[in-house]
C-alpha cells in the first residue's frame, strides 16, 4: 500500500461515504439518492470533506445535520434557503427557535387556465400568431391554456417584433423531441424500474440532463453570435 493511499485511509477513518449515509438515512428518508446529497451539499446544508482523491466523506456531525435538515424539509415543509439560515444560526453559537412550519402544499394546485381570447390578452398578441403558431406546430391548440402556453406566446411576440415567425423556428420543437430521445434512452435503465426511489432518480437525472443540454446550446449559439458580430 502506499504512503498516500495509507494517509487517505487514516484521514477517512471513522467518517462515511455516500452509500453508508445512504443506508443509515433511507430507512428514514425513502426519497433520498446521492443525487439529493450533492443538491444539499451545493446548497450549503452540508459540507463534507473531501479525500485526496475527491471522494466526499461525512462525519456523525454531517449526518445528524442532514437528517434535521431532511426532517424540517419533510414534516415542516420548510425551504431550503430557510433551512440553511437556521443551522448557520446553530453554527454561530446563537440559540435560535426552531423555524415555523408552513402549510403543506394543496394536493390540487389551483393552476390558471386561459381562454384563446385571455391567452392573447395576457401575452399581448396578435390572433394571427397565435394562429401561425399552431399551424407550424409550436403550440398546439386547446380549449384552454396554461401559464406556460402564455410564457410560450409572448416570447413569440417578441420574436415578431423582429422579424422571427412560428415558421422559422418550428425546427426548435423537432430538436426538442431529440432531445427529449436522448434524455429518455440516457434514463431507460431507470425508467425500467418500478420502485419509488429509481422512478425518482429518474426524473432528478432527466432534469439535469435537460438543463446541461440547454447551456451546451446556449454556448454554441452565443459562440456563433460572436463570430457573426466580430
């Protein structure tokens, strides 16, 4: 064994990987992944050390944090953001009272639906575009829309402003369902499964994936802009 290898392994001793926080929390925390400690990590609720060949190990302090933190998430419904200012608070010594609850979420959002007449209304359009929009397959027509149609047709708006029609950007919709492939067929293993915790992953990776895709393509156009306006 190597100097090293034997210095990471008296370092490491007595603190946990991912998989042995996994096994001591999941009984408690169905839901988590390792996915969902990174995410708690990245937003300040833990902070575990590193090895020096970059794995990540917690200590028994790491862990009875993350599992208040996973506790105020879970039975008190409360926000990351308001989470993380309540353990700096124990951090700095102070005494703080436990953070209030906040009412669980409605198992039915009341999510707004608009009319054809609302939906032009609320995105300032032209009934024209709205119709070109569904023609070339951008929006496909309903009897009600969603806040996300309204976001949908008002960035539109502001295309036709300059001359960009439904016509010319239709091909977006066909390189998101390319994209959507590639999410799926990266998933599949995943989406296999039919237990909670895989059906979950699933959908945090899905998501990641998403998000990667759209800053590779915002590169590549922001790369081309440049070259254009050089």
């Amino acid at each position: 064994m190597s100097s090293a290898h034997a210095r990471e392994r008296s370092a490491s001793a007595g603190l946990l990987s991912i998989g042995q926080v996994l096994a001591r929390l999941t009984p408690e925390f169905p839901t988590l992944t390792s996915s969902k400690l990174r995410f708690l990590e990245v937003q300040g609720i833990v902070a575990p050390v590193r090895t020096d060949s970059g794995y990540r190990k917690f200590s028994q302090a790491d862990l009875d944090r993350l599992r208040l933190a996973l506790t105020l998430q879970r039975d008190h419904y409360l926000p990351l953001n308001v989470i993380r200012e309540y353990l700096e608070d124990v951090d700095a010594g102070r005494d703080p009272a436990p953070p209030a609850s906040v009412p669980p979420p409605s198992i039915v959002p009341a999510a707004r639906r608009y009319q054809r007449a609302e939906l032009l209304s609320a995105a300032g359009a032209a009934p024209q575009l709205l119709n070109d929009a569904i023609s070339t397959g951008i929006l496909v027509g309903a009897e009600s829309y969603t806040e996300q149609h309204v976001t949908l047709l008002r960035a539109l708006v502001a295309l036709d402003r300059h001359g960009i029609e439904p016509r010319h950007i239709r091909t977006m919709r066909q390189n998101a369902e390319r994209d959507v492939a590639l999410i799926e067929s990266a998933i599949a293993p995943m989406l296999r499964r039919t237990d909670s915790n895989s059906r979950g992953r699933a959908g945090e990776v899905g998501g990641e994936l998403a998000k990667r895709l759209d800053e590779v393509r915002a590169i590549f156009v922001r790369t081309a802009l440049d070259r254009l306006l050089s």
